[in-house]
C-alpha cells in the first residue's frame, strides 16, 4: 500500500459525531483511502500529528466570497480558520447572470447590502461573463486555495430578465416567471448548487434603495423554485424580513416554497438580546413543517450577530454625523488630524447623526457596545458595555465610544452586538446549537469587509464552546460535525465533511490546546486598496484541500488545489483501495 500523504498518530474527529480515536489517515490524489489503526504501507510526505486532532476540512454554507473568488486566490479569512469548502450566492446577490448595461447596478447593490466598496468591485471584476453558466466558467479559470460552491442569486436573475423594472420592484409577468424559471434551470445545469433571496428590510443598495427582490411575490419564488424541482436537486437559502416582521407571517412563505418544490430550505436565524424568547415561535413553525415532511434548517452564528465599528471601518457611532461626513473618505493618519483636534471632538460629540443607511444607524446601541480589544472577547461583561462604562464614569457615551477608537493610535474598535446575546450572555444559543435541524453559518465571508469578520467562528466555536467555556459546553464530537458533515449534508455535498475512506480528501491538522483566535486588524490588499477586515488564528498545523497542503503552521503554503462545485455531490459509493 502507498499513499501521496500519511498523517500519523493523530486524535481523528471524523465528522460524523462519534468519539474521537488514535489513528493514521492516508491520503492519495485527492480521497481519503485510509483511516485506521497503523497504516502498514508507505507514503511520499508525512505528518506527524501527535498531541493534534485530524478533522475533516470545515463547510461554511454562507459566504460572499463572489467577487473576491475571481480577484483573489486566497479565499481570507475562511481559509485560515480550516475551512476548506464555501458556499457563494447567499442572501440573493452576486454578479451573475449580469449583462453589461447592468453591472454598475449590481456594484451599488453589493456595495450597500454587502458593504464592498465599489471601486473594489470596479478595478477587481473583468466581467468576463455574462449568464451564469458562464460565471461558472470563470470561476474555474481562476487559482484559488480552497473549493467554492455558488447558489443563484435571485437579485441578479431579476435584473436579468426585468430590467429597470426589477430594480423598481415591480410585479414579475407571467412571461418574467417563465423566463426566470428557464435561467434558473439553465443554472442548476450547469451546476448552481441551489438558489438564494433576501427579504430582509436592511438590505439595501448604498443609496438607501430596497434590494430588487424584498417584498417579491411568493409566486414568484415558486417558480424559480420549480427549477430546483424539475432538476431534482439544489437548496434553498432565504434571509427573512424578522425582526422587522414576525416569524410567524415570514416564515410560512419560505416554506410553502420549499414544500411545493420538494426541496430542504435554510433561512437566517438569531436570538434577540432582550426581552422574551420570541424566536420560539419560529421554532415551533419549523417542527411543524418538519412534522409534515418539509426539510427546514434554521442557520445560526455561534456567537453575536453585529458589526466592528471604528474610525477606519465603514460604520461607527459618528458616521452619518455632519462634522465628521467631510474627513469620512480620508485615510486614518489624515482622519486623525481632524479626531485629535480637541475643537473637532467637543464639535462631533454634541451632533446627533443624520439618517442614513439603515446599517450606519444601528452605531449608537450604546448598551450593547463592547471595547474590542486583543484577546478578542465575544461574551463580554454587561458592566463593560460603553453605555456602563459612560455611567460609570460619569461621562456621556458619545464620549467613552470616541475615546475607545481613539486608542492605539486611532485604531481601537468597539464590538457592536446586535443579536445572539440575549440578557449579556450566549447561554441560549447552546440548545439551539444542539438541535439537530439547526445548521452553523453566517460567516459571511468575502462581504461586509469593514464591519463584520465573522468568518472565524470554527476557531471561536472549538476555542470558547469546546475548551474555554464556564458551564456546560459543546462536545469536540458535537462541534467537528457542526463544522463539517452537518453543513455538508445541508447543502447535498456528501462528498465531503467526513473522514472515511472514499470521501474528499479535505483535513485539518489542530493543536487544540494552543488554538487561538486573535483580534481583527484592518488590510488594505483588495483591489485598488481597498480596505478589509482579517481575523488570523495559531493553532492550525495543516489545512488540506483535495490532497494538497494549503497552510502550514498558520501560513499559506502558495498551494491552489481548489475547485469550483459544480452542483450536489454523492456520497462515495463504496471505500476506495489503499
């Protein structure tokens, strides 16, 4: 027996939620052909993965790595965290399919919904493509580290076949709704792994202007859905309109469409800070339709749902006020001219912000704002909140948050925690992490570069659920699956996600006991400068994709084994040979 890759003596977590076990894991071309008690054969490379558990490589459903998949061959920072295969597409906006005449709509749309500046997507797009057959096309043309998968956007497709009155939200024609369903088709052909919409009264282009699809009839919905069904495969993947609507009146529709399409649904889910638990409601609307055969599965963080703000992200508590709208597109340093002025600050600090987009506006939920500092702290203390701070110091909050992000130089950051942390704490988010029709997400990698990094939650999950935790925690069992096959099953790649021979060769190597997650710092490497948030990790010896190392010791290897997924994939048949 031989073997391209043998890593030995490792504690193996294979993804399937069953006790973790002492063995070898051989490798050769890009499938697992070995994981057992000592492998007898030889190998070209080895591992020693002593003291390390060996995972499956990690499965984040929901990214937005659709412009940065073409520009970049490092999909930063899902990869850094042992993610090894993304799903693009989500919340119904990409570049695809887009003709000419309406690329500068797609930029501003994905501009404001996924806070990508548009000279990014300006100077790093060629749009070398138009349908989305042909996106797909390109998307395999370009190197990249680990494997993508991309749903149908529904914001594009509307564009597509309604033009400006897509973008004024005007009611789809029966023609439109043929039409959209034919496109729709003609994706999952060509290997769409699903299609994708958003509802959600926040998503909006940087002008304020609601997307092209909130507010689009069910019908509508159901015939793009009936490609899915005609196709026999693919998911779908929704962003609600709750909080701004109850669960109860939004919920239903997706699923009357995943019931009339025979096909599993997923829809983003969170828990409020305060107040009752209204988010059971939802619950109980998902046992329903899981009672009745329909496949539903709530998608949810691990942690807080919110922003970073900070003088040099795009949003913070003094974003929209008039005094600071003139310094807003300056570099730091320049900014930091203005911030110091002792007149400027006294000025700032007494305006009240104008309206804007809704995003910016959410900057001064003063009791749910957190100092953000390194080590990184997801569950801060109630009495650290700037609201807190400001009483305790006998100060207004304008203030503590102003001279909170003028630390370090004017590049403190402030944690603004807009769900999942209900009463202070992340105690109600481990039995919805525990259910098994719930479903890890919302990395949302590849968008929203300068106020979220959420793409680290597998580092956050093993780091604060797994070994840090006070309390009751997650099993490293419950947690690997959640990472891996569960994911994986979700969106039907069952390829993958599980270390068994005859499955994808996709593995982390993981010094848990010195796994840790350090503070986002701002990057300026997207096209034309552009400015990122990136989150790193210590802990990762190895990251394999399709056979190949990626990342060594917490560093890129310059190996780009990844590949474009083209639509579900089976499980392995049967094991192959060693």
């Amino acid at each position: 027996m031989r073997a391209d890759l043998l890593i030995t003596g490792g504690i193996v977590v294979d993804g399937t939620g069953g006790a973790p076990f002492v063995a070898d894991v051989a490798l050769t071309g890009d499938r697992v052909t070995w994981v057992g008690p000592r492998f007898a054969g030889t190998a070209a490379e080895t591992i020693d993965a002593t003291d390390c558990i060996v995972t499956p490589g990690f499965v984040d459903i929901h990214t937005h790595y659709d412009g940065q998949a073409i520009w970049g061959e490092e999909m930063s920072p899902s990869s850094s965290h042992g993610v090894t295969t993304v799903v693009m597409g989500n919340c119904g906006v990409g570049f695809a399919p887009c003709r000419l005449a309406d690329h500068d709509a797609l930029i501003r749309l994905m501009e404001g919904v996924e806070d990508i500046p548009g000279v990014v997507m300006a100077q790093g797009l060629p749009w070398d493509w138009e349908s989305f057959p042909e996106y797909l096309n390109a998307l395999e043309t370009r190197p990249r580290d680990i494997d993508v998968a991309c749903l149908l956007p529904h914001s594009p497709l509307r564009v597509w076949v309604m033009g400006k009155r897509a973008l004024a939200r005007e009611a789809a024609t029966a023609g439109d709704l043929a039409e959209m369903r034919r496109i729709a088709g003609e994706a999952m052909a060509a290997g769409a792994i699903g299609f994708a919409t958003s509802r959600l009264n926040i998503h909006r282009t940087k002008a304020g202007e609601l997307i092209p699809t909130y507010g689009a009839d069910p019908e509508e919905l159901q015939a793009i859905a009936g490609a899915l069904k005609d196709a026999g495969k693919g998911v779908l993947q929704a962003v609600l309109d709750a909080p701004f609507a109850a669960w109860e009146d939004e919920l239903p529709k997706l699923l009357a469409v995943a019931e009339s399409a025979g096909r599993p649904a997923t829809f983003t889910f969170a828990v409020s800070n305060s107040g009752p638990p209204i988010w059971e409601s939802a619950l109980k609307v998902v046992d329903a339709a899981r009672a009745r055969g329909v496949e539903v599965w709530p998608q949810i963080l691990p942690r807080p749902i919110g922003m970073i703000s900070g003088w040099a992200l795009s949003t913070h508590a003094f974003c929209l006020c008039p005094t600071y709208l003139p310094i807003a597109n300056l570099p730091l340093d320049d900014q930091l001219a203005h911030l110091r002025d002792p007149a400027f600050r006294a000025a700032l600090i007494a305006e009240m912000p104008q309206a804007g987009h809704p995003l910016a506006m959410l900057t001064r939920n003063w009791d749910w704002m957190f100092p953000f500092g390194d080590p990184p702290r997801y569950e801060p203390a109630p009495e650290t909140s700037i609201a807190a701070l400001a009483r305790a110091q006998g100060r207004s909050p304008e203030e503590v948050a102003y001279d909170t992000m003028m630390e370090r130089d004017g590049q403190g950051m402030i944690l603004n925690t807009l769900g999942n942390f209900h009463d202070g704490r992340l105690d109600e988010l481990l039995p919805l992490l525990r259910r098994p029709d719930t479903v890890m997400g919302l990395g949302d990698g590849g968008a929203h570069y300068a106020a979220i990094c959420d793409a680290s939650y597998p580092t956050f999950l093993l780091t604060y659920w797994v070994r840090d935790r006070d309390g009751d925690r997650l099993s490293l069992a419950e947690a690997i699956h959640a990472l891996s096959a569960k994911p994986a099953k979700v969106m039907g790649l069952d390829d993958r996600g599980i270390l068994a021979p005859g499955f994808k060769a996709d593995v982390n190597v993981i010094d848990l006991a010195a796994l840790s997650l350090h503070a986002p710092v701002v990057r300026f490497d997207l096209p034309g400068k552009g400015r990122r948030l990136d989150q790193a990790a210590t802990g990762y010896v190895a990251t394999l994709v399709n056979g190949r190392v990626i990342r060594r010791h917490d560093a890129s290897t310059g190996a780009r084994p990844g590949r474009v997924v083209r639509g579900s994939q089976s499980a392995p048949a049967e094991p192959l040979p060693a």
